[in-house]
C-alpha cells in the first residue's frame, strides 16, 4: 500500500470517518472536524503504523490531507525518519 493510501486509512480511523471523506483536497479542520486532540492522536498513530519519529511541529502546517501526505513523505525519506 502506497505511503499516501496507508496515511488516509490511519487518518478515517483515528478520526472515525468513512475513509471516502478522507481525501486529499479535504481540509482538516473545516471537512474532517480535526482538533488539536486529533492531532496528538494522529501523531501517535502515525508513528506507530509507520515506524517513524514524528515532532508535533512536523505536522502544524498541514491544512489539508495532502499536506499531511506530503509532510510524512519527507519524514520517511529522511536519513533518521525524522525532518
């Protein structure tokens, strides 16, 4: 499963939405209802799913879900898998 598919999966999970609404162009807050509680948990699960080190600042300019794709990608393909 591709980075991007397994990311939308954790993301319908953790925020316990039909994975259809999870989409690329949804924005976090304003389609997915994410809080800053989502995003703690988001992290958590991220790390565990995918085996990486994520820092809550990784993640602080994502607005949309393609953000969050986009900021694990680097994180994965970094040297330590972390920024």
């Amino acid at each position: 499963m591709e980075t991007g598919s397994r990311i939308r999966a954790i993301l319908a999970k953790a925020l316990m939405l039909d994975s259809v609404l999870v989409r690329n162009e949804a924005l976090l807050v304003e389609d997915l209802g994410f809080s800053s509680l989502d995003r703690f948990e988001l992290l958590m699960e991220l790390e565990k799913s995918l085996g990486i080190e994520i820092q809550e600042d990784d993640l602080a300019s994502a607005k949309t879900v393609a953000d969050v794709v986009r900021c694990i990608d680097v994180i994965i393909k970094s040297p330590k898998g972390k920024y």
